[in-house]
C-alpha cells in the first residue's frame, strides 16, 4: 500500500480530491494532505474534513514574487517530506510539490484539465504520471513535454468527480437569506419562484494565464448592478477584487465567507463566470452556463460548447443573449465510476521511473 501525499493548492482542489482520498483510503492507502493558504482551500477543506498541514500562501500577481513564492513554498514542503516520508506525490498541477516530490524522488502524479496554463511545461515534464480529459489536445502534451508513456485520458470531465453523487440541499436558500443575498428585495419580497438567481464567477487576475484585460466582465457587472429582478451573487477571487466590485456595484450580493459551489450552482438559474471551473461545475449539474473568459477558449470547455451545455459571450452584443429567467429540469452529466478510474489511474502509477523530456 502506499503513503500517498496530497496538496491542495486551491479552493477547486478540495472539491476534486474529497471523494478520491476517500477511495483511497477505503481501499487501505494511507493519505496525507497538505493545504496552501490561498482563497478557500482551508475553509472549505475543514468544512469537508480534509485535514493537513497549511504549508505557504499565494505569491500575488507578480511573476517576481511568484517566483520566490514557489522557491519558499518548495522548501517548506521538501520539510514536510522528510518528516512525513510519502511514497507518492499527487495534485492537480501544484507545482511546489512537484518539484519538492521530483527533488525528494518521489513518484509524482499530476492532473491538469488546462492547455492554457504556461506552468505546464514545469508540471508536465517532472510528473512520472499526467492525468488529462480526453478532449486535452495531442498537441498541447508534446509542447509540455508528457511523452504518451507517462499520459494517462479519462472520458468526461474532472467536474464529474464530485458532483455525479451530489444531491443538493433543501435548506441553502434560507442560508442564502441568512447571509443576505436577497436584500435588495427587501426582508420579504424576494420570491424563489419568481426572481433568477444569477450566480457570478470573476476572473482569476492572479494567475499566471491570465494576462489580459476583461473589459466584457466589467460591462455585465454593470446590467446586473442595474437590475432589479433578479439576484446577482458574485464570487470574488480575492479581497481586493471583492471590495473593488462592492464599491462600484452596490447592488450585487458578494458574500465574504465561502459557499458550498455546488449547492449555489444547484440552486442558482445560471451562472456565468470568467473562469473555467464553475461553468463546468454549471453545465455538467445541468444549469444554464455562460463563459466570459477573455482568453482562448480550453478544449475542455470547447466539448462543452459543442455538446450544448455552455455559451461563450465574445462581444457586449453577446451578453443579449443571456436568458435571465428561472431555469428549465435540466439532465445532469453523471459519471458515477469515473472518481474511481482516476484513483486507479493515479495508484497504478507505480513501477519504474518513466523517461522524462527536457
């Protein structure tokens, strides 16, 4: 059996690792976890008992202080490895624990659903074992360096993982309401049946492959600020993201403590973020998705446009066509078996050291 080491570096993270580290332990490895402190990854992991070492926080924006933020986060957790001697290294493309596992000799596995992300050359190249969606293209693998020996596909997406068994609540409006999300409609007013909640992801302006400017995002902040017919919830990234929204925006609900995604997808009428993971979580559970992102579009979210499930918004004529109305029975994307594929995929990894590309 083996002592498989964990990192959750984002708040994505915990969601996508809850049901394979209970795989994995059921069928008798030993897990470990480590946490970055950085958006909700520790909140979400106590609430969901996913125990471990907070081990670092977030560089910011700059490549500089990302840089060095990386270098200390590395040797912090190489620490972590000799006091707690794992025999594998697992995550979706953290990349602190990549190099602490490669310089530590551990076998390492990483996931990664994004052919945008430039850090993929780093990941890619030093995992022993890559688990990607079968939509990631050929392409993107030989330019990062994964050599089909170490690739491993999986049919649906990782969104699948955590939400095929996720039966929604019937007590998260009243914790909506708690919170105040409904306060522009007053104590009362605001009725279920009625009025669209409207679920808002912003850009991840933090992150190393987002460059660019998103003047769309900016434009649907301002219709939702103007509307009163619906609620709009707006899921900052961080603190100053939060705040410089509130300010300019102050009809929109941002709440400051974490919400269970799921349940707010669930119970939202459709959600339209600027990144990539919510639209998932959205179209896979069966809810109206929109995708401002101003990047290139990811293949995985491509599929998802193919099949229906999702609709990019390119220009401010775009945003037109956004149907803000109580959403129609939609059919969730179930994979009930696919969380135990990828744990397989990721305990089968074992054996010699696979070559690796410079």
């Amino acid at each position: 059996m083996e002592k498989i080491w964990i990192d959750l570096a984002n708040s994505p993270h915990v969601l996508l690792f809850r049901p394979l580290i209970e795989i994995l332990r059921r069928e008798g490895h030993e897990v470990v976890v480590t946490l970055r402190d950085f958006a909700q990854t520790i909140e979400l992991a106590r609430k969901f008992g996913l125990d471990g070492e907070v081990v670092g926080d977030h560089g910011g924006r700059s490549r500089v202080k990302k840089a060095a933020n990386l270098a200390e986060r590395t040797w912090a957790l190489q620490r972590f490895v000799r006091r707690e001697r794992p025999t594998m290294a697992v995550s979706h493309n953290a990349y602190a624990q990549v190099l602490a596992a490669r310089a530590s000799r551990l076998l390492t596995v990483t996931m990664m659903d994004y052919e945008g992300q430039p850090a993929n050359h780093l990941a890619f190249r030093l995992a022993h074992r890559v688990i990607v969606p079968a939509s990631f293209p050929d392409e993107a693998l030989k330019r990062f360096g994964a050599n089909s020996a170490r690739v491993v596909r999986y049919v649906g997406f990782k969104e699948q993982v955590y939400l095929s068994d996720f039966v929604p609540s019937s007590n998260f409006l009243d914790e909506l309401r708690a919170a105040g999300a409904f306060a522009p409609f007053g104590e009362s007013a605001f009725d279920p049946g009625v009025h669209p909640i409207v679920t808002v992801r912003t850009p991840a302006t933090m992150a190393t492959y987002h460059r660019f400017e998103n003047p769309l995002f900016d434009r649907l902040l301002e219709r939702l600020n103007a509307r009163r017919d619906l609620v709009a919830i707006v899921l900052a990234r961080t603190d100053s993201q939060r705040e410089a929204i509130r300010r300019q925006h102050p009809n929109l609900f941002l709440p400051t403590t974490s919400l269970d995604g799921r349940e707010l997808i669930a119970a939202s009428d459709l959600v339209i973020s600027a990144g990539g993971t919510m639209n998932r979580e959205a179209a896979v559970f069966g809810t109206p998705a929109y995708t401002v992102f101003a990047g290139k579009i990811p293949a995985v979210d491509r599929a998802l446009i193919d099949a229906g499930r999702l609709v990019p918004l390119r220009t401010v004529e775009d945003l037109d066509v956004i149907k803000f109305e109580k959403k129609p029975v939609g059919l969730a994307l179930a994979a009930p078996k696919l969380a135990g594929e990828i744990a397989q995929a990721i305990v089968s990894s074992r054996g010699p050291p696979w070559p690796l590309r410079a």
